[in-house]
C-alpha cells in the first residue's frame, strides 16, 4: 500500500512498511525512509507506484485551470476531495485528487488553506489586490533584470543615478535599485563601489571618499546651522606683553602664542598665551551642541572640517594685530632655563605678529641658531631663548628624541601635487610642541592638586588613552597631562578651558566630579578622533598615489620595516609588498610599481633589488 503525505510544507509519496495509531513508517519514493505522524497523510492508494503517482499527478496539477479552479470552488470552506470530484465530475482517482490537492496547495492567492485538506475561496476584492500584488512584483522583477543586466554590461541605469552616492556608500538595502546593484556585483565579480566606478558612477574619486567619510560622521552635511552672532568676552586686563604665534600659512585656528619679555636681572618672564573660546561659548548653547558633535577639527589634504564655525573662530583666534582673551600661563625662568614660578592669568594679550612656518623655516633652523652670521629676522633674539629653553624642558622630561622622523605637507597649486618633507624636531617643531607638553602637563597638575574634575590623556605600557582621572604620561615623561591648547580644534581642551577659567575666578566649574557628561565626552572623542585620524591617514595615502601618477613613478625605494613591511622614502606611505625575499629590519630596497588603485586606496608593487649603502634604522 503506498501514500501521499505532506512534509516541511511539501506532499510527497511513499511506501508504508508498518503503521501505528498514531504514526507510520514510510519509505519515500527515492528510498529514505522516516517515521510519520498519521495527521500528514492526505490519501492512499494501491497505484500506481510512488514514483509514477507523483509523475501523473503533477501533470494533473500543471493542466488544472486555477481560475475557473476558484470559480468552481464557490465561496465556503471545502474539502479537496469535494471540489476534485466537482471538477471532475466524477469521483476523482487518487491521481486526480492528488492534482487537485497539489493545485490548491500552491495557489494561496486563490485558496486559503483552512486545516488538513481544507481551503476557502479568496474573497474577489481580496484576490484582486493579491493579483495587484503579483504584477506590481512580477514587474519590479523584471525592472530589476533590466537593471542587474545593464549593470553587468558596465552601464548605469537611469534609476540609480539619483541615488548616488549614497546608493555605494549609505545605502537603503531593500530598494530594488540597491538589490540590483548588489545582484550585479556578484555577477561580475566586484565589488559595489567597483562596479559603479566601471559603469562611469564615480568621475571624482576624491570627492567619493570624502562624500563616504562625510555621510559616516556628519550625515546632516558638514555646514553650519545659523548659529546667533557669539557674545564678546567680559572686559579683561590687556598684558603688556606683545606676543607672536607660529603655524602653517593655511591655519586659521590660531590656538597659542608666545610672549618673552628679558629682565635686568637676567630671568626671563615666558607667556604661553592659548586663545579663550570658552568665554563666549557657553556649556549646552546650541553653538557648543554643535562644537560637542564634531569633537574636533578633522584634517586632511587640501581641507579641513573644523569643530567651530568660522565666524567664531575669526572670534577668539589669536589673530595679528588684534587684543585677544587669552588663558595665558606664566613662567618665571631663571638664567639656567629653570623655572622658578608659574601663574595663571585671563586676560586680553596683544597679538604683535603671526609668524608663517614657510617663511620662517628658512630663517629660523639648526644652521642659522647661534650664527652670527646668519641673517637677521624678527624675534630672533627670542626664538633661539626659546629654543635652548625648549632643549632643557625636554631633557628634563627624559623623553625620547624623534629627530629622526619627517614629517610631510601636502600642497597643491595650479592643479598639482607637491609633498614636502618636514623634519619632526625641527627648531619652530621644538619650541611649539616642549612649550604646550609643559603647559598642559602643569594645568593638568593644577586642576588634580584642586580636586577639579578634567579630561586627561594618560599613557602606560604604550597605551595611549583619555581618561577621567588624572595620571602618567609615560611617552611624554610627565605625571599628568590634560589637552588644555588647543581649544579652537579640540572639544576636551574647550572642556578643560572651561575648568581651568572657574579656577583662576575661584568660581564653581561647570563640570562636578563624575559627571556623566565628562564619561561620554571621553567615549565619544576617542571613537571621533581615532576615525578623524584614520581618513587623514587614507587621503594623505590617496594623494600619495596621485602624485606617483602625476610624476610617472615607475620605481621608487623603500625601507624594511619587518618582514612584508615596507617604509616608502620621501613620500608617508607604509605598506605590505607581496613576494619580498627574506630581509633584515632596515634594508633599503627598490619597488617597481605595477599598479595604483585610487578607489580602493591601494598600490602592488615588485621587489626588483636591493640598494647598496646604509641601512635606515627601523622605527
């Protein structure tokens, strides 16, 4: 004896071997066999065999018309057996009533299953909208084709262009137009953003991996909302002081400068002067909601994002020629470059110049200090002070010199790339960045020793981290360093501003201890600046290959690292080359080019030889 019965919403046909009350065993048509309850089983039958049965069904089910099916069935809940014998006109065999069960079962537009072998007719208005249904997805299907099928061709469909670039970078995955896509990058074998850059999608490059950081961390668009005209700072005391800064000629975010008055006794009064945007930014106004979201000024070739709108950073920059507040920190320094003392001041300071690293480079560097027959320059005198002081501070630190890393520009004019080298440590290097580690490791000191809540950035066992409470800087040699300079570009130091103003105006800070908004400002900024850096780090690489290209490199040479890992010379790029044979940490070796991919920010290069000489020391 053999039967139908319906498994994982399939009916199959088998042969049973024993039966119970309430299951049996059965062998199916292809020779498995498997214990089934006796509620599965649809009907039975002599023959033919299960094979066979299932064969003739099928047919009988292929060559039933579902509508006059629906229209046979009437409008109340049915048994198949009835409506097989109605069709029919006659007492159906088990083949036909097989058919009939198999047309029933898969036409759930049509009939609503009901129970065992049970079904309802679809309401007409219920079965209209299914039908609805079917064609608006029979014809978004076949849109789709269309769509997959051009794309596998390399040509953009229509549709997606308004999507772009969203559509590679943020998309909504249950468009068609991203089901498409996606259905066509597997076809072909690319990747998305590859297979759009194929179909002509992507003409700018540059303006695609911006576009993908910008939608990742300012999803509303890098603007600034109208924002009210800030408030001026309270009147404060003017220093008589006159006081210089030194950036790039591209820096508008004028954070610190310096002030060095001589004395007749032969000490000399330093003023390390960073500008004050806390005064005219309130905590929780709508212009630091804005300044709490970004975290910080993102920088990358050729532009920046910054954390402040440039009105208001026109505001509180320490610009030439203009009185400006200032948190200025003093120190008292003897004729030995020890210092003696230290005060904390707010007050407005005198901004008699800002000095430009491209033209100051020239005039203030390791061969002009302590000549006498180098040229003359302004500030002179003061510069080469600050320097043998710089030198001192960072001697008493203990910390480990990085003279020999270089640091690179990017510039572009007329349309071309230009990479200049920079050596890190480099004089203006020194004084500006000894100066800042000394005045943010004594603030951070001074708001512990008061017990004012700040944002430290501690470092131990080579990690580097924010944190709460104050602790060890290992890396710098000091016992606590809270980022307080640069305020205008890094939303912790506007935080610590704020703390360090109510403590020279013996004023409650605005932040308590363990304050929850302390915590998450940490959080936030680490996650921020980690990706802030991150796409600096792949714009300068992507600019790196621009300018292989721009000058028609074929070969260049670079430094073992270790193993695969190779240091590029005379251009920031560090990379892993395939197929290298063994070498030692420091050998200098030759690279041909092969290839340069823009889009995914990547180059293959051969080792084509080794370059006689002296080994760079690995770092």
């Amino acid at each position: 004896m053999y039967l139908l019965y319906e498994e994982d919403g399939q009916f199959k046909a088998g042969t049973i071997l024993s039966e119970a009350d309430a299951s049996l065993q059965v062998e199916a048509q292809h020779g498995k066999r498997a214990k089934i309850k006796a509620d599965r089983v649809m009907l039975r039958f002599a023959a033919p065999e299960p094979a066979r049965f299932m064969e003739a069904a099928h047919q009988v089910r292929d060559e039933t018309d579902t509508d006059f099916l629906w229209e046979v069935a009437g409008s109340d809940e049915f048994d198949y057996q009835r409506l097989a014998e109605d069709y029919f006109g006659h007492a159906p065999t088990p083949v036909e009533a097989a058919g009939i069960l198999m047309r029933l079962h898969d036409s759930p537009i049509h009939f609503h299953k009901r129970g065992r072998g049970r079904y309802r007719p679809a309401p007409p208005e219920i079965l209209a909208a299914a039908r609805a249904g079917q064609e608006k997805k029979r014809l978004a299907a076949e849109r789709q084709a269309r769509m997959v099928e051009a794309l596998c061709r390399f040509e953009l469909p229509s549709e997606l262009t308004p999507l772009l670039p969203r559509l590679a970078l943020k998309p909504d995955k249950n468009l068609p137009e991203w089901k498409a896509l996606e259905e066509a990058a597997g076809k072909t074998g690319l990747g998305v953003a590859r297979l759009l850059q194929q179909c002509g999608a992507i003409p700018d490059v540059e303006a695609f991996h911006l576009a993908a950081f910008t939608l990742e961390h300012f999803p509303k668009g890098t603007a600034f909302p109208a924002v009210d005209e800030p408030f001026d700072p309270p009147e404060l005391p003017l220093a008589d002081v006159a006081a210089f800064s030194m950036d790039d000629e591209a820096t508008t975010e004028i954070d610190d400068a310096f002030s060095v008055v001589f004395r007749d006794d032969g000490s000399v009064q330093v003023g390390i002067h960073i500008a004050c945007p806390a005064l005219g930014l309130a905590p929780g106004s709508a212009l630091d909601e804005i300044a709490r979201a970004r975290l910080s000024t993102v920088y990358f070739p050729g532009h920046k994002i910054t954390m402040l709108p440039e009105t208001f950073i026109h505001h509180y920059t320490l610009g030439e020629s203009h009185a400006c507040p200032a948190l200025s920190l003093y120190l008292t320094v003897a004729s030995d470059f020890s210092v003696q003392a230290r005060e904390t001041r707010l007050e407005r300071v005198n901004i008699a110049a800002n000095l430009r690293h491209e033209s100051l480079d020239a005039q203030f560097n390791d061969a002009s200090i302590g000549n006498p027959a180098a040229a003359d320059y302004p500030y002179r005198r003061e510069l080469e002070w600050l320097w043998g002081f710089a030198a001192t501070l960072e001697a008493a630190r203990g910390a480990a010199s990085q003279n020999n890393r270089q640091d690179y520009n990017f510039k572009f004019v007329d349309g071309r790339i230009a990479i200049e080298p920079r050596r890190r440590g480099s004089p203006i290097d020194k004084v500006v960045s000894e100066l800042m580690i000394h005045c943010n490791a004594h603030w951070g000191t001074w708001l512990a020793e008061h017990k004012i809540p700040a944002l430290y950035r501690n470092q131990s066992m080579g990690k580097t981290r924010m944190a709460t409470q104050p602790g060890p800087h290992q890396g710098l040699g000091v016992e606590n360093y809270a980022w307080s300079s640069s305020p205008l570009r890094r939303y912790v130091d506007l935080v610590n501003q704020r703390q360090l103003i109510a403590l020279v105006r013996e004023e409650t800070p605005p932040y308590a201890p363990r304050s929850e908004f302390l915590f998450a400002t940490v959080r936030d900024f680490e996650l921020a600046y980690d990706a802030y850096n991150e796409f600096q780090r792949k714009m300068e690489r992507y600019w790196v290959l621009r300018w292989f290209e721009q000058e028609a490199i074929t070969e260049i040479t670079a430094s073992v690292i270790r193993e695969d890992l190779v240091r590029f010379e005379d251009v920031p790029l560090v990379t892993r080359i395939g197929g290298l044979p063994p070498l030692e940490a420091g050998q200098r070796i030759r690279l041909k080019l092969v290839r340069l991919d823009f889009l995914g920010v990547e180059l293959t290069a051969e080792f084509s030889g080794l370059v006689e000489g002296v080994a760079v020391a690995p770092c």
